[in-house]
C-alpha cells in the first residue's frame, strides 16, 4: 500500500513498500519500519549533502551523503518527527505515520538560505531607458552597470574576495543622487532573506532622483584637420538648492590643454584633449547655479588639428568623436562618496566600459548626459 503526504512550502513524496521481517531479535508485538530518504534544493534540483536529519522520538540523527541521502533503520515509533537543518539551507520538518513492517521513501525539497548572485531593477528620472546607471557592493569591491530596462544582476564569483559581513549596495551616476541598500555576506555568499535582499536574492526596486541636466553641442557637426571649434556645454539644476559646477581651469600641470575631450573607441586618441585657447561664460572655476536654473559655458577656437592622450601628441583622425568636458559636482561631488566607490568609478569603470561605442552617455563616469557627435572628414 502506498502512502502520500502533502505538506505546505516543499514537496514530499512517500512511498511505502511492504516486506517481511523475521529477526529472532525483534521485540514481539514491536512493529519496526525503515525509513530512506534523498534531500534536493529547491529551484537547482541538486542533491543536498550534509543536511542533517533528526527525528525527534527516536533521538536518532542522521546526515545526507553527497547523493543527498539517507537512511534510518529499524525505526519503532508510529508517529516520527523529521527535523531538517542545515547551515546553508532553510531548515524544516514534516510529520510521518509509520505503516507496519514497511520501508518508507521520502523525498525533501529545501530552499537555499545563501546565492552566488543578487539583482535588482532601477529607473531613473525623466529617461524613457535606465541603461548606465553603476551598481556597487562596498567590501566585495564588485560593481556592474544597469541595461536599458535597468535590470542588473551582481555574481560573487567576480568580487575581489571571500568578505565576510554586512555590506553597502550603492547606486549612482554623475547626474543623479546617491541611494543605498544593504545585504549580508557569509563566505562569499549573499545570505538570504536577510536585510534588504529578499528570499530569491532580489534587491529592493530604486528610482534615482535627477539633481542635473547635461547638454552639449557644437557650432556644426563637420569639421576638418586644422578647423576650429566652438563647443557649448549648458547645466541645468533640477533641485530645490543651489548647485555649484566646477570646471578645472588650464595651469602648469595641464600644460595649457582645454579639460575638453574627444572619443572614439576606434581611433588611437580615443581619449584626448585640446590646446587650451579662449573659454566665454566663467570668471572662476566654480559656477554657482540656483535652483530651478540653466548655465552655459562655452569654449572657443579650439583647434582641431592635433590633441594629447596622456603625455602624447598625436594628429587628428577621420572618425566620428563624441565630445565631452570635465567638470564636477557639489554638494553632490564625486570626491564625496565613499572611499571605495570613488576608487571603483575613477579606476575600474572607465576599464570596464571602454569600448562601449560612441554612446551619447559616453563619459568617464556613468551619467545620463546629452552629449553632442562631431564627425571628422578629410
């Protein structure tokens, strides 16, 4: 006769074969049953070593092998108490009536308490996609960028090292404020069900609140080895405070270069900046701009003939270049954030996207700017 036990938030099949049982030693009028078991996790369908099995009116313990299995023999008890507990799963425990002279299958699902990966979704304001944005975990020292749905999933395997401990989610862009969540790491593992990670490895849903617009553009869109340009960058302040934008002024360690850059992922200077000539709009370097207003430096005669990557001059390739200029932020400066995260965004994140095309976000550190094309001809 077969048995079928059904119990809420896992799955369990008994299967009860009858056989005989002659021993001399037996106890007479002692029903004896043996019970065998295969413990699997939930969601991967993988045998489960190590889950140690209780059953409480026995006070027998026993542990799965590497198949996940177990036995128990010679079982006396009508009515057992299975407990399950494991270091790395969920523990749980099913009840089961003991039919006469029988050997009872069980087959147990556990949920892992512990994930190689954690993901989350995001939107940022005023975009129609959500691509670009950084997601960071401080300690782990791991960070990954967000598709245009802004989804994004974060695998341990990739971190720096095994931490152990609470840790910092950080997500940011240039243009938009910092927000936060945290998460528990034990051994490498993000543990489960545990601060804001939720019981699949799911962070909590973040929208970025916009704080600046950026928008550049110039005079026209060709140009020719030797021509001059005249580049336009405009800052609008999307708060309730005063912002200050801070534009790093030319001097002896810039040689006199423009902080204004041109990139390509296909040319040799997909990276470089200019001979620094006249600039309209600053009297300083830090521009103050109110809340609810618009900014708008300009840049002029900046010869497109030659320009520096590093400490080398090279001459001006035909390509299509999208052009940027260096500036910061405050109250929200990048200089601000936490000494990790500053470090990963000036060292790994610019590595880690280089080649990422001539997207109009295109920058050293992650943004949503409207940043203008140029395309050089012969």
């Amino acid at each position: 006769m077969k048995q079928f036990y059904k119990l809420p938030f896992l799955f369990l099949f008994i299967f009860v074969i009858t056989c005989s049982d002659d021993s001399d030693d037996k106890e007479e009028n002692v029903v004896y049953s043996d019970i065998v078991g295969v413990i699997k996790e939930i969601g991967t369908g993988f045998p489960i070593e190590n889950i140690s099995v209780n059953i409480v009116e026995e006070g027998i313990i026993k542990s799965t092998n590497i198949h996940g299995i177990f036995r128990m023999d010679s079982v006396s008890s009508s009515v057992l108490n299975l407990i399950f507990t494991s270091f790395h799963h969920a523990s749980d425990s099913i009840q089961v009536s003991l039919p006469m002279e029988d050997t009872i299958f069980i087959e147990l699902g556990l949920k892992s308490q512990f994930s190689w990966s954690v993901s989350g979704n995001l939107v940022l304001e005023n975009q129609s996609e959500h691509s670009n944005a950084l997601i960071f975990i401080s300690g782990p020292y791991l960070g990954v960028g967000s598709d245009s749905s802004g989804n994004y999933q974060l695998n341990m395997w990739d971190a720096r090292s095994d931490y152990h401990g609470p840790a910092k989610v950080y997500y940011k862009l240039q243009d938009y404020k910092l927000d936060s969540a945290n998460l528990f790491i034990d051994s490498g593992y993000v543990k489960l069900d545990t601060l804001d990670v939720d019981n699949n490895g799911q962070l909590p849903f973040i929208e970025l609140s916009q704080f600046l617009r950026v928008e550049s553009w110039t005079d026209t869109s060709i140009f020719s080895p030797g021509d001059s340009i005249h580049y336009y960058m405009k800052f609008s302040n999307l708060t309730n405070e005063e912002l200050k934008v801070s534009v790093p002024m030319p001097g002896v360690s810039r040689s006199n270069y423009a902080p204004i850059f041109l990139y390509s992922d296909s040319s040799q200077t997909f990276w470089c900046t200019f001979p620094y000539f006249n600039f309209f709009g600053l009297s300083e370097d830090v521009m103050d701009i109110a809340p609810n207003e618009s900014f708008t430096i300009s840049f002029i005669e900046l010869v497109l003939d030659t320009c520096r990557f590093g400490n080398r001059i090279f001459p001006i390739e035909i390509d299509e270049y999208v052009v940027t200029m260096e500036f910061n932020t405050r109250p929200h400066s990048w200089f601000l954030l936490p000494n990790e995260l500053n470090e990963f965004i000036k060292f790994d994140w610019f590595e880690m996207y280089l080649h990422r095309g001539l997207s109009p976000q295109f920058y050293r550190f992650p943004n949503k700017f409207e940043l203008g094309h140029i395309q050089i001809v012969e």
